[in-house]
C-alpha cells in the first residue's frame, strides 16, 4: 500500500486524510506499520517492537500532560510520573518554581520517591543520600572514601517542565520546542475556558485490556455514540438498546479537523446533504434530549443526565440552573440554551465565581474534544472539563492506564487555598463507579483488542469526515519515530 496524498497547505484540515509539508514519507515507515488513506495497519498497535519505538522515540520527545499544580500545594510536595521505563519526579521547589528530576539516585540509580506526597529534602531510601529540592547535592555519605566528582556533577538530572493553564507538562529532550510553541493552537482555542480556574474534583484510573491508543481513540471521536450510547438519543436513559434506523437518521454528526500536531472532533446536529456554515459548528445551546417534552424540560435533562450518570464535564451549579430552567417561564424569542446560560451565569456570579463570556465562534473553534498530541484528550465546557490520559502499562501492547479528570471550577475566594484529592486507579472497570456512559466506552476495550488479533483484520478503516483524529495522531507519531 502506498500513501497518494498532497501536503495540505494551510494550519488545518477538515474532511480529508491529513497530510502536511514535513511529514515523513511513507517509503521510510516500514511496510507493515506504513499508513495508507484513512487506513492504520494494526501492527502499530499489537506489536511489541512498535510499542517499544514509541516508549523510546515518541514518548521521550514530546510534551506529556505530567500533572496539575494544585497536585503540588506546597513546597516539597512531588508527584511520580511514569511511561514505560521511565520515572520522573515533579517537584515543587520553590513557591513559585516546579522543576522535574529523573527520578533516580546518582550513587546506585535507587528510585528517590514514589507515587505523591511532600518532603524537606529527596532522600535516598537506599544509603540515605541527600538533595536539595532545586536538585542541588546536599550530602554524600562518607564522601571522603569516593573518587572525586564535583556538586554539579551530582546533582539530579532536570527533565525539561513548563506549565499551561494549570497544568505541568514534562519533556526529556532538552532540544524541544517551547510548550506554548508545542500546544499551538490550543492555549489561544482554550483561553475563554480558564483551566488555571478549575481543580481536580476526581481523578480514577482504568487498567484496561487495550493498547494505550485504543483507549484514547474511543474518545477522539463520537462516530461511535449512535452504536456505543444509544440511550443519550432517549427520554429513557435506561435503554440502551440497539437505535432504530429512524433514530440513526436523527443521530449526532461529529467531523474533526487535524491540525499538523493536535486535532479535534465538533458534536454537531443532524448531518446534512453538504456542510455550510451554519451547521459545521459546535453551539452549547442546542443540547437537547428528543421525544415529545416541554423543550425547557429536554434541554435541562440533557444537561442533567451528564452530570448524574458521568459526574463530570457539567457541575452541581449547572445541574441547579438547569431544574431551574424547567420551571421558568420561557420568553418570547428566547430558546431554552438562551435562557439556561441567563440562569447559569446569574447563579455562577451570585456564588463567587468568575463568569467566561465565551462567543458563538468560540465554542466553534473550541469543538467537543481535543487530541493533545501524544496522549491527552481535554474537553472544553463552560465551568467543567473532563481530561482523559493514557499510557502504555508496562511492555505489553494489550495493556494500559487509562485515567479520568473531573476538572471544576473553582470560587474566585478559593484561588490561594490548597486542594487535595485522591487518584484512584483500579483493575477492573467495573468496581470504579464510572457511571452508564464510561462503562459503555470501557466494555469496548477488550472487544476491539480481540477482534484486532483477528487474522481477517488488518487495520483501521477510517471515515475522512469524523476520525481523522485517530489517523492524525499516527502520522504526528511517524515524525518522531521515523524521522532522522
């Protein structure tokens, strides 16, 4: 198979098989990984040797979402960070410093500390040698007795940290591009969204039968709702059956746009014969549940729903100004989102927190949800997001950490104030309480994984118009693996 396609030439593409100016050609990708149009050989997710380029080459030259700094409230305070063979400890070193170590001891290479927690100095757990927080050597137990080697010399190696909107990424190649230059263009897409204003209201971690892509491509896209959660077209959330061909011609459109890093998928209504303007783009105001009901009702239940069954992506003061809303009466003129946003913002602003006016070609540009490319997916909404992280589990390919973020907004009286919470990571999917929608999404895990393993599958087919997400993220990868 070979690869047909022209370079696009602008910063992003939409409705067709990404391909830009320095892309890697496909004749250096070796055939069985080599994509094709909107086609991924599954190689590159069952072989072992692909997994192992990846933990080498794509996971050590990249940016990775480590933590968020409300994880370090206070000086001293460290999170571990792992993928593959790797440890990196992320410390708070100073008030107003974060600096990430290798994790491992210049004496014997000990792990220095693991998972989270806070110290006055990195101490070895072995021979009990000692560093300063800003990595600086403080003490070498009987130095006298080892051959000479200066304090720059034994200091912690730094891994390269920079922050966005909250959030602490790490890279290990000291010759990477700035964040902001790496995120280009989310920080601008992003900033009527203010993640610095929100904390980890709960953090819950899958081990899931699936490579670490399959994870993610589950939620790079929403082509899959009308199979996987046929029950958010209903009045009744409890049915999940099958939906019916009249449903399916009702059902969400979603297509994405790539850009040369990252890409995103748009929600959007009902497909149409050819794509215009007016229904190409993402409008919060539209959300409704369908079936014979008081508009006010479907619009409040939709929101409602979301934030019952998922505990996420919507919050209590939504979920308030949305019961709200089923009972006031409904202007002339005014549709049920106009006046939901009225609620919801007179409620926001009436109980100390900060209100994001945030325009119609905003919520357009912002979509539903973005690849951040490797391995992050962060969904935008008014108040509350959820982000979604995965990471291969060690050096099998069938096997990964997938975790959940519920990000919230914060009261403007709580900015200063330290927030705590407990990541939770369990083994079975079923015994972390995900809610009807997140467990539709981890039951497919292990049936993509064995049909994948199929010898009469050979690799993803792709819609052009709603899954380019996926495809995009493959041929960033290829420029790190495969490049010079």
């Amino acid at each position: 198979m070979s690869v047909v396609l022209e370079p696009g030439k602008a910063g992003k593409l939409t409705g067709t098989t990404p391909w830009f100016t320095g892309d890697v050609p496909p004749e250096q990708v070796p055939e069985k990984y080599r994509l094709d149009r909107a086609f991924v050989p599954k190689a590159r997710y069952l072989d072992p040797e692909f997994l192992q380029l990846e933990l080498d080459k794509l996971f050590t030259r990249t940016w990775l979402m480590a933590c968020r700094l409300e994880e370090l409230a206070g000086v001293g305070s460290y999170v571990e960070y792992e993928i593959g063979a790797h440890s990196i400890l992320i410390v708070r070193e100073a008030k107003d410093s974060v600096q990430a170590y290798f994790n491992a001891c210049r004496h014997r290479g000990t792990r220095l500390a693991k998972d989270r927690g806070r110290v006055g100095s990195i101490i070895c757990p072995f021979h009990g040698w000692r560093w300063n927080l800003d990595g600086s050597i403080r003490l070498v137990l009987d130095r006298e007795e080892f051959a000479p080697r200066s304090d720059d010399d034994l200091g912690l190696v730094k891994v390269r940290t920079e922050t966005w909107a909250g959030f602490v990424f790490i890279n290990m190649d000291p010759n990477a591009v700035p964040l902001l230059e790496y995120l280009d263009p989310i920080p601008r897409i992003f900033e009527p969204f203010h993640y610095e204003n929100m904390r980890i209201r709960w953090q819950k971690g899958i081990i899931l039968p699936c490579n670490w892509k399959t994870a993610l491509d589950g939620f790079l896209e929403a082509y899959h709702v009308a199979g996987t959660h046929p029950q958010l077209f209903r009045l009744d959330k409890s049915n999940d059956n099958l939906l019916s061909m009249k449903e399916l011609e009702n059902r969400v459109w979603s297509p994405t746009t790539t850009y040369e890093r990252h890409a995103h998928y748009s929600s959007l209504g009902q497909k149409k014969s050819e794509t215009t303007e007016d229904n190409a783009t993402k409008d919060p105001l539209k959300r409704t549940t369908e079936g014979e009901i008081d508009p006010r009702e479907a619009f409040a239940m939709s929101v409602q729903y979301i934030y019952d069954d998922m505990g996420g992506l919507e919050n209590e003061r939504s979920w308030r100004a949305a019961e709200k809303l089923k009972t006031t009466e409904l202007p002339e003129g005014m549709t049920p989102g106009d006046l939901f946003m009225q609620i919801y913002q007179d409620l926001v602003i009436s109980e100390g927190y900060t209100w994001q006016d945030i325009s119609p070609q905003q919520w357009a540009e912002a979509g539903t949800a973005w690849n951040v490319f490797p391995n992050t997916i962060l969904l935008p909404n008014q108040g509350s997001s959820f982000m979604y992280r995965a990471r291969p589990n060690g050096s099998d390919p069938d096997s990964c950490l997938f975790e959940i973020f519920a990000l919230d907004q914060i009261a403007v009286a709580d900015y200063d104030k330290k927030h705590q919470h407990t990541p939770q990571i369990f083994e079975d999917y079923h015994d972390a309480e995900l809610g009807q929608v997140f467990n539709q999404d981890m039951a497919n895990a292990k049936e993509v994984t064995v049909g994948m393993h199929s010898p009469s599958f050979d690799g993803h087919r792709l819609s052009e118009a709603q899954e380019m997400t996926i495809y995009n993220h493959h041929r960033v990868a290829d420029r790190f693996i495969w490049a010079p």
